[in-house]
C-alpha cells in the first residue's frame, strides 16, 4: 500500500528487541553456544588429525558425515518445538529445548575430545553435532516471536549479526590461545583439551535459555497486545 509505514530501521528493532528481557538472555544463549560451534567448526578438523592421526582425506570425510548430524540435528530442533509446544500450549518448550540439547552437548564434548580411541570419539562426536545444532530454528523462531510483523527481518538479521559476531569472534581465537598456552605441558594434546576447554562455555549458554524462559510468555504477550492495535 501506497500509506504504509516504512518498515522499522536496525536501530529501532534493536531497541525495541533489548526492552525485551527474554530476546537479551535468548542471543547471548545463542551467541555463547556459537562460541563452542565456531570453535569446533574451526578445529575438528585438526583434532582428528592430530589426535587420531587421521589423513586430511579420512578426518574431512568424517567431518562431512557429522555436518550431516548436525543437518538432522536442526530439523529435530524445531520439529521437537513445534510439537511440543502444541501438545502442552507452552511456548517456553522452544527454549527449554535448545537448553537442554546445549546442556546435554557438555558430556557429549568430553567423551569426542577425551576418548582415546576413534570407536569412542565418532559416536560421541555424532551425539554432539546433533545437540549441537538443536538451537538454530528456535532461537531464530523465537525471535521473529518477540519481533512486531514489519521488524522480523531486521530482528532475524539482528540475531545472526549478534551469534556471529560474538561465536566467531571469540571462539576460534580463544580456542587457538588456550591450545598455545597449553603446548608446553600436554604437547600434541594441547588442542585436544583446549577443545574440551571452550566446550565448558555451554554450561553458560544453558543458563541464559533458561533465564529468558522465565520472561517469553510475558514478553510474547506484551508484543502480541502491541500487533493487535
């Protein structure tokens, strides 16, 4: 139509977004598990390399199969929500979830990284890909939940911007530090444990679901009231 508003600006979506506390605790979640994501995306490759002395042929093979894992992993994400929330009329099951597969990737972590033997290290590591990438569709549902009708693309933008700045800003870079720093005393497994290490930073995600679970009825309601005027 001729008379419609222009959709709102980045700044104005920011800001409307921010007032809302579950979308503040749902990307840092979001961009805390990125950290962890970024940081393996960055160094499987290696770890199987240089922990399993695997050829560069045999570990990208392996990595392709696990991307796979994480492609199901995202569909059951979202799938899991849908139903679920459905089932129970509770929204707050599209947070509860990523929470907990974010949660459940810590033991996950340590058995791929800590496993001596590749037996243990590929199931393990099948079983984190997929926890791994439960978050996608909710986080991205969610926001576009908290989000009026015409600022839903710019909110989807907002979430990515904040998850990749902040995941791939500090995850593969703190990952590569701590592996450095540990050379000196664990020699060829220093990136192993520094894997492990970063993996830890899930255990934070986890909590930040969890807290915006305790405002996303409220703030869905608020931002429903607001789309009905």
């Amino acid at each position: 139509q001729a008379n419609a508003a222009p959709a709102p600006g980045l700044l104005e979506t920011l800001t409307y977004l921010w007032t809302r506390r579950s979308f503040r605790h749902l990307s840092l979640a979001a961009a805390l598990h990125s950290v962890v994501w970024y940081a393996s995306g960055a160094f499987n490759n290696a770890f199987l390399q240089r922990s399993h002395d695997l050829s560069v042929a045999q570990a990208g093979y392996w990595i392709s199969v696990l991307s796979a894992m994480a492609g199901l992993g995202t569909f059951f994400g979202g799938y899991a929500c849908d139903k679920l929330s459905t089932v129970y009329n509770d929204r707050r099951f599209y947070l509860w979830v990523p929470g907990l597969a974010t949660l459940l990737c810590v033991p996950f972590q340590f058995l791929a990284y800590l496993s001596p033997t590749l037996t243990m290290t590929l199931p393990s590591f099948v079983g984190l890909m997929f926890m791994a990438a439960v978050f996608f569709g909710p986080s991205f549902a969610m926001t576009q939940a908290l989000a009026t009708v015409r600022m839903r693309s710019v909110a989807t933008s907002l979430l990515l911007f904040i998850q990749t700045l902040i995941g791939n800003g500090l995850g593969p870079a703190a990952t590569g530090y701590i592996s450095d720093w540990l050379v000196p005393s664990l020699q060829r497994d220093s990136l192993r444990y520094a894997l492990v290490i970063i993996g830890v930073v899930n255990l934070w995600a986890a909590v930040h679901y969890a807290l915006a679970s305790r405002a996303l009825r409220q703030d869905l309601a608020d931002t429903e009231a607001l789309s009905v005027r």
